[in-house]
C-alpha cells in the first residue's frame, strides 16, 4: 500500500501556534533516543513521520511541568504502538517506573475507548497531566483512566511492533487547570444567580 493512498491526519491535530511545540525534530530525530542515549537506529524519517522498522523504543525528555502531548500514529498492520509516559530523572527509569506502577500507556489504559482506526489510518492520541490527574482520548473519544502519575521529570516513550508504525505531528505544550483540553471536555459552567 502506498502511503499516498492512506487517510489524511485528523483536523483536530493542534497547531504549533497554539502553544504546541514539537517534541523532536522529523528531520533529523535531534530530541529522541534510545534509552542509553545511542542515536535512533530501526527509525528512519518518511515523509516527515517518524517509521519504526524494527529498532528499540525510542525517548524523549518531557521536563517536569504539567503537559499536553499529542500526536497521530498508524500502522501497516495489526501491531498497536505503546506511547508511555514514564516518571524519572532520565529515561534509563522505566524499569523503575514500572516496579513503582509509575507508568502510563494510552493503549493499557484506554480500555472503554473504540478500537484503532483500520490498518493504514492515522489515529488520534492525546495525553494531558496536571500534577497527578491523567487524561486521555483516543480519535477525540475520553476516557479517566484510573493511573496517577507521580510527580518528576517525564519522559515519553515510542514503542514500535511487528508491522511498520509511523508516529507524526508529535508536539506537547505546558498547562495548567483547564487550558488544553478539547471543548467537549471542557467543564460545564454553573448559571449565574443572576440568570
């Protein structure tokens, strides 16, 4: 199948305008790596997405601030990619971020959310942490998971599968209360007294 011939990203990617910024750069990989720090190897750039051909996860560091990610992913196949959000001072820390269930993976903890688009579409992942409180949507469909993520410095993981997986449009911004979340998320405002 040609990548020409699969579906377009969703409308709803935000824009670096908004206050996203790109978690790496698509050219050249600069701000991922592997867990010991080698350059991305089984990772190549096509089309400005980043193509897992069989290499080992790769990481990028999040700081320690509340954040929003997002991004859109798809594969040839069946293989659903693992996007973990892990807490510690460096990424070698998600053997101890597992032990300490300081882990966060959108595909585990999505369980009541619609299946992945089919093979060959791009699908919609969004992540949003303010302190400890985790929320995600998949394809712009919420679930709470039931995770709590510790405070630290974060970092996210790409984890590819047995079919080719692309990831693209991957950005993440600071937020705070409220700011970020899509408008049917948005919390409901009482009517005034006055009303």
């Amino acid at each position: 199948m040609l990548l020409s011939a699969c579906s377009a990203p969703p409308t709803s990617a935000p824009q670096v305008e908004q206050g996203f910024r790109p978690v790496f750069d698509p050219q050249t990989l600069v701000g991922v790596a592997h867990e010991d720090g080698r350059a991305p190897e089984g990772w190549i750039v096509e089309n400005d997405a980043l193509k897992h051909t069989g290499g080992e996860p790769l990481h990028a560091n999040l700081g320690a601030q509340d954040f929003e990610l997002t991004c859109q992913w798809k594969t040839e196949g069946t293989t659903q990619p693992r996007i973990d959000v892990l807490v510690g001072p460096n990424a070698r820390a998600r053997t101890e971020a597992q032990a300490a269930q300081r882990i966060l993976n959108y595909d585990v903890q999505l369980p009541n959310a619609p299946k992945p688009l089919a093979a060959g579409s791009w699908n919609e992942v969004r992540v949003r942490v303010v302190g400890a409180n985790v929320s995600m949507w998949l394809n712009g469909v919420s679930s709470a998971p039931d995770a709590k993520i510790a405070a630290g410095v974060k970092h996210v993981r790409f984890e590819g599968g047995a079919d080719p997986v692309w990831f693209q449009n991957v950005l993440t911004r600071e937020v705070a209360g409220t700011d970020g979340l899509p408008p049917d998320a948005q919390p409901e405002i009482p009517p005034s007294v006055n009303d």
